[in-house]
C-alpha cells in the first residue's frame, strides 16, 4: 500500500513539474533563444576549423622540434590554446544559456 502511495505521489510531482513546462513551450513552437539549424551549423563548422588550424599548427611545430625541450614546449602551446578554447566555448554557452 505504501508503494502505491510512494508511486502516485511520483506520478502527480511529475505531471506537477512536466505540465507547466509544456504550457509554456508546446510541441512544435519554437523556444526563444534557439539557433536556427543554419546558424547551428556555422557555429560548429567554425569551431571545426579552429581545431584543425590548431592541429595543423601542433603539427608543424613538433614536426620542426629538435630536442626533447621543444617538443615539450610545442605541448606547452598546445595546451594553453585548448583551455582558452574550451573557456571561450563556456563563456559563450553562458552567454546563451542567459538570453
């Protein structure tokens, strides 16, 4: 019996929570602040290509190391343009996220 009880008060606080949300956002209507798929698309292929432009300069740089020192600074490098990479991406999610 408690099971039953334990149940249903999950089911109503779920439909409690899952209503509303629908209210304001019914199937098919667009939510403020989405992207359009093109927008999307230009946004991730633009990240892509920053990526490879930082793959391609890793390359070059190892590519042209001499010593194990060099080596190490090329993976220096390479690690401090990926945070700042990865901290612009969440700067701009937050940004998004706030609209």
């Amino acid at each position: 019996m408690k099971k039953i009880i334990v149940i249903l008060v999950a089911v109503i606080f779920a439909m409690g929570v899952t209503i509303p949300a629908y209210a304001e956002n019914p199937a098919g209507a667009k939510p403020k602040g989405k992207m359009s798929v093109e927008d999307m698309k230009g946004k991730i292929i633009s990240s892509i290509d920053e990526r490879i432009k930082t793959l391609q300069e890793e390359k070059a740089c190892v590519s042209a190391a001499q010593t194990h020192e060099d080596l190490r600074k090329c993976r220096e490098s390479v690690k401090k343009e990926r945070k700042e990479f990865r901290e612009e991406r969440k700067e701009e999610r937050r940004e998004h996220k706030g609209k």
